[in-house]
C-alpha cells in the first residue's frame, strides 16, 4: 500500500511503526456548532483508512480529539474562542455546549455509518496532560513565559516549516503582522493562555489560564498512541498552523519524530464555489437531510472522488450517487435470486480479478475511483452470466466485503443480523488476543449452529452463510 505522505509531497509505501499494527489520529471537530459537509470530508477519510485497514487485517487503534475549548475564532492566536463565542450568544454554560454538538456529531457520524473510533478524548478532560507537555518543552528550552503567558520559541525548532512550506524565513519575508511585544518573535504560538475574563480557566503551575489550540492534539494523540504515530490525518486548512505547530511541540519535547505519515483531505466545494453563509451554499448534514437527502448517498458522494482533489458538492451529484448505491444494492438482492445448480470457473475468475483490481485500486493511496469502477465493471461482468445459486453466494459475499470498505449497502432485512454478527466477531478477536481460546471457539460454534461460517483469511475474519 503506498500513501500521499504531504510531509515529503510524494507517495510512499506504507509501513507501519509496529508490524501488523496501525496507529491512527484525526483532527476532530471542534464543538461549537454542527459540523459542515466540508469537514465530514475529512472526517470520510479517517473512516475509509480506518476500513480498509480493517479489510487488510491490520489491528488499529483509531484516535479522534473534540476541541471544546481553546480553538479561536481565527485559527493562531488571535480572536474569541469558538466555544465561549457560541456559549456566550446561546446564553448557555460552555460545557453544555460542547455537549450538545458533541453528541449532534455521533449522531452524524451514526448516520454517515462512520465507524466509531476507539477513543475520542475531549479537550477540557485532558488539561493535565497538556500541562505536564507544557513543562516539558519549559525544561528543554523551546518553551518561554511572558507576562502571565506560556508561547512556544519557534526560533529553537529550526524544522519549523517542513510540513507547510511555511519557514520562519518565508514567513518573516511576507510578515504582515502587529507586533505582540510579549512574544520573541512575531510568530511565536500560545502554548497557556491567561484571560481573567475566559469562561474555562483551570489551575497550572503559571496562574490559572486556558490551553492554546495547538498543545492539546499534540497531548492527547501521544496519551492514547505514544510519542510516535503512525498516520495523522485533517483538511488541508489543518496543514498551517496547527500541524505545523503540533509537529514542533510533540518533537520539541520527546526528540522522537511525532508522525510518519501525514495525510490530509482537499477542500469540498459547492456549486464549484467555497462554501460559506454568505454564498447560501453552507449545509450541514441536517441541511441536507431536511432536503430529503439520502444518507448513503451523501456518504457515497464524499468518498468517492479522490481525497486528494477537491470535491465540488452539487445536488445532481448526490442524486447520481444515490443511483450508484442503488445499483449496487439491487445487484446483491438479484443474487439472492439465482436458482440455477453448479459452478461456474467464469464467474470465480471474475470475483478473483474483481477483488485484484478493488485493492490495487485502494492500495494506490485509496484510489477509490480505479476501486469503484472495479465493483461496476465486476457488476457489469457477472450480469451477462446464468448464475447459479452457488456461484451468486459468492458474488454476494464478494460485494459485501467491498462494503465493509464502502459502508454504502444496506440489506434491510439482515442489518440487525450483520450488527450482532459483528459485534460476536469483534469478541471472539478480543478472546483470541487474550489467549481465551475456550471463548473463541465457543463464540464460532454458536455462530456455526445459526448458520454463520467463519472465514480466517490474512484480510481478516469473513463471514458468510452456509448454504
């Protein structure tokens, strides 16, 4: 598998910190207010890493943050924190806030069928840890306190600018900016803030105060998955700043590379525009969904275009994309049709060619483009056949791994049915990696008596009916 790697603008084969393992961060939302299509994009490429990971057979540890506070209203310094801007026009505790949208965001993720990640730490619960990674960058000297304030001394870090292009000398070469006299230098970043009049202040060793933005992905990616990542992901607006900044901090204190591989998703227009309130073009997933919009095929529409390319947002290509799940959804009912008797070496050849080309799709930095249209020339192929009963069984269950990668097929009648079997699996590799082979083992016998076999491939575990 090779990925985009934007730290050094090229591709580059994928090769985890850990073999077999695969450690994950993403930039969450900040919740303030629901989020946008725009930032369900970036959220699709967390989810679509997160599958096919999962399809490969690797084991994940998936970490997303929820900003609650400390994000301004511009992404440096500068501005009125979001959270309190919005507590403060809602006439309601910050907290509270944070809470509501919060909870609005897994009910969005639910409805996108994202797969939940294994953590999602908050901001405000994690003040401890971003105090002690504060200290740390004290005591090694990137670190200063001016007046009642902690910034970070970019003039330490001479690798400031790797990720962005963003150099201190190109950015002291444009620098249109006041002068702050508390800071060093003029680009200096707020690592603890203190403003008597924040809504959310906490104790710490320099008075009471507030985290910066920029100090909590750096401390919460490193409490759940160590002083080295194997992949960090956002949008492209998360590059400069706050990637940049995070990278500076994370190493500054550890002197261990902060990540390896860097990915980050393009900008999704509307109408070919920038979306944006004034325009009327700003929609959330409500938005859309008040609209009688589908859910998959608003999820189908995200993932479909390269996340490498901006994805221009229209209501023709959410109907287009409707049509497509449909088809594919249509396509794996029919097989449940087939009646005929026999095997047919044409029909195994095209699932082989077709699983062949879907990966080789996906491997190439997630091509979901070369892997859709491998599922469509696959779908095209095997409806010019006479399929018997036993050869569309394993077409149907050629499409339904496809979809633990898509997330876009829903079998009414089996969705029940798929949850628990899922969820019985994910215990058995939870027993199994406890060495409880007596519970492993039980939990594939009680599948087996309800007509559930259990495939062990180096993809991972497969299931599938018993005819």
């Amino acid at each position: 598998m090779r990925v985009h790697n934007t730290l050094f603008k090229s591709k580059q084969d994928f090769v985890p910190l850990a073999e077999g393992k695969v450690k994950m961060y993403h930039c969450g939302p900040t919740v303030y207010n629901y989020a946008t299509i725009g930032n369900f994009r970036s959220f699709m490429l967390a989810d679509l890493l997160r599958r096919y990971f999962d399809y490969k057979g690797y084991e994940i540890t998936q970490v997303m943050n929820l900003t609650d506070v400390g994000h301004m209203t511009s992404d440096a310094d500068e501005g009125e924190d979001k959270l309190e801007k919005s507590a403060r026009e809602q006439k309601k505790d910050p907290l509270r806030v944070a809470e509501f949208y919060a909870q609005a965001f897994f009910e969005d993720i639910d409805d996108l069928r994202i797969v939940r990640a294994h953590h999602y730490p908050k901001a405000t619960e994690h003040i401890p840890e971003m105090i002690e990674l504060i200290r740390k960058l004290l005591d090694r000297g990137h670190a200063y306190i001016s007046g009642d304030n902690i910034y970070y001394d970019l003039s330490t870090f001479p690798e400031y600018g790797q990720l962005s292009g963003n150099t201190l000398d190109r950015l002291q070469a444009g620098a249109r900016i006041e002068i702050n006299p508390e800071k060093k230098g003029p680009f200096d970043f707020a690592l603890w803030k203190s403003d008597p009049k924040h809504i959310m202040q906490w104790d710490s060793p320099w008075g009471r105060g507030f985290p910066g933005w920029h100090i909590e992905c750096s401390a919460m990616s490193m409490k759940y998955l160590g002083n080295t990542l194997d992949i960090h992901t956002g949008g492209e607006d998360n590059i400069f700043p706050h990637h940049e900044c995070e990278i500076a901090q994370s190493e500054g204190a550890t002197g261990e590379k902060f990540v390896r591989y860097w990915m980050h998703a393009r900008f999704l227009l509307v109408d070919g525009k920038k979306m944006s309130k004034s325009l009327g073009n700003f929609y959330t997933l409500r938005d859309l969904q008040e609209r009688g919009q589908e859910n998959l095929a608003i999820r189908y529409l995200l993932l479909s275009t390269s996340y490498r390319q901006p994805l221009n947002f229209t209501f023709d290509a959410v109907g287009a994309a409707g049509e497509a799940v449909r088809r594919m959804k249509d396509f794996v009912l029919r097989m449940a049709e087939a009646q005929g008797e026999g095997t047919s070496p044409e029909t195994s050849d095209s699932i082989s060619k077709a699983r062949a080309a879907f990966e080789e799709g996906l491997d190439d930095d997630l091509n979901m483009s070369a892997a859709l249209g491998a599922i469509f020339d696959f779908m095209h192929e095997i409806n010019k056949l006479d399929v018997s009963r036993q050869d569309a069984q394993a077409v149907r269950s050629a499409m339904m791994d496809f979809n633990r990668v898509l997330g876009v097929i829903e079998l009414e009648e089996e969705q029940g049915l798929e949850e628990e079997i899922e969820r019985l699996i994910q215990e058995r590799q939870e027993a199994r990696k406890a060495r409880d082979f007596e519970k492993a083992d039980s939990i594939r016998n009680a599948l087996l008596a309800r007509g559930i076999i259990l495939e062990d491939t180096a993809q991972g575990v497969r299931w599938k009916k018993s005819t």
